[in-house]
C-alpha cells in the first residue's frame, strides 16, 4: 500500500511523519497546502486523486494564514486550499497564482457543547457574562478573521471577547475545546460542528452578521507541473468532488 504523507503545522512549527521535513518532491510528485478544517474531505479526495493518477501528493495542513506565510516565504508548492478566497486573493494580487476553482462554502456557526445547549440558545448568549469561550487567532486561520468579523457587526465585540478564554490556531482545535468541554463554546465552521454533532449542538449566526467564506483551489504560480496541479484542483471541483464535502458538512455554492 502507498504510504501518504501529511505534514502538520502547529503553533508556527512543522513536522513531517514519515520523512525528514526538507525530503525533496520527486518529478510526478505534488505538494499542496491546504486547511486544517478541509482535512477529511481532501484526504478522501486525494487518495483516490493517488490512486486514479500514479502520482504522489505531499499535503501541508494548518491554519490558512500560516500556509500563506509559508508559501509566501518558501517560494514553492503547486497548489493552495485554504479556509477562505480572502488569502488566495492576496496571493493572487501579487503575482503568485494561476488559476483557482471555487468548491463550496465555509459557513460559520456556534458551536454549543452539548452540556451547556440550555444555557447557549443564541449568538447574543455568547455576550452573557460567565460564558467561557475560544475564538480562532485572525492571524493564523481563516475563522479567526470572520469571528472577529461577525463580534463587529453583531455590535457585542467587547463583551463577546472578554468571554474569550483560548486563541485556537485552526478551526479543528476550536471544535476540540468544545466537544471536551474546555469550553462552552465557539464559532466554528458548520463543517466540524457536524462532524462533532454527539458532542456539539449548532446554533445558527443572524445572517446580516456574516457572509459565507468560499473553499478554492488554486494553482500557484511555482507549480513544477501546473498542468498535474490543475488536475488536482478540478478533482476537488468536480461534482464527485462537492459531494465528498458536502457528506462531512460543507454547503455548495449558492448558484
């Protein structure tokens, strides 16, 4: 059976299992970065990607504006799927993208702990005092930005954040904090608060405070085989695609 390898970032730092961090991508090989929270789907995606293609795909997972940081460092990789268009936008303002293909929506939500579903019944309840919760760090992840977004427009920024007990660096340790009772809740994306439904109750966000973050591929500019690299980028596009997404949580586009 082909090993796959995964590297994971966490707090700023890499590691690689199975091989040295710097183990070079052979011709054939790809080299993705993609976010922590489309992890189940993009491994089911890319397994059978291996399997139908023969070529190998080493996949960077983290919070999206750590990826951005490292590809913007590194100079390399052949393709990005973060948790929002907004960092592929910026890449895309400097020069480093070549194309990308929309794939569903990242829609955020609260996640309640199910122990605390009577005390939690609305957004407004995360502003009560006593409410113990983790938000995401708009620096390191795409859900980070549209919480602090959505704390703005709600017009409860303040209260909400001194509620604050814990920064996450990706969406995945946030639905953490919640399913173990770390916290008792937080904005997530609907995706992991449906991944985790025995443990974490979803409490809809009013909609005038939010607007659904987009999940792209996007194929960059120093992709050592751009045409390998958008094949990929359609696989995730492609309507078996979507549906692969949509069974851990995601919602389609709006048409």
């Amino acid at each position: 059976m082909r090993k796959r390898w995964v590297l994971l970032l966490s707090g700023g730092v890499a590691f690689l299992f199975g091989i040295g961090f710097f183990q070079p991508v052979t011709a054939g090989d790809l080299h993705i970065f993609v976010g922590a929270g489309l992890r189940q789907p993009v491994d089911q995606m890319v397994k059978a990607f291996e399997d139908q293609t023969g070529h190998r795909v080493f996949i960077d997972y983290g919070g999206s504006g750590q990826l951005l940081a490292r590809i913007e460092a590194a100079g390399r990789g052949d393709l990005f799927v973060p948790g929002a268009l907004f960092y592929i936008e910026k890449l895309e303002k400097a020069g480093k993208i070549r194309s990308f293909r929309p794939i569903v929506q990242h829609t955020p939500v609260v996640g309640v702990n199910v122990n605390q579903a009577q005390r939690i019944t609305t957004f407004d309840d995360l502003a009560k005092p006593g409410i113990r919760l983790a938000m995401g760090d708009p620096k390191a992840m795409a859900f980070g930005r549209t919480a602090m977004a959505i704390c703005e427009r709600s017009g409860m920024r303040d209260a909400i954040l001194k509620n604050v007990t814990v920064y996450g660096a990706t969406v995945k340790q946030l639905a953490m904090y919640v399913s173990q009772g770390a916290v008792d809740a937080a904005i997530i994306g609907r995706a992991d608060a449906f991944q985790n439904r025995e443990t974490i109750v979803i409490l809809p966000i009013p909609p005038d405070y939010f607007q659904a973050e987009i999940i792209a591929a996007a194929v960059l500019r120093s992709a050592t085989d751009p045409e390998l690299a958008g094949q990929l980028a359609d696989h995730l596009n492609s309507e078996s695609g979507v549906a692969v997404f949509q069974r851990y949580g995601f919602l389609p586009l709006d048409k």
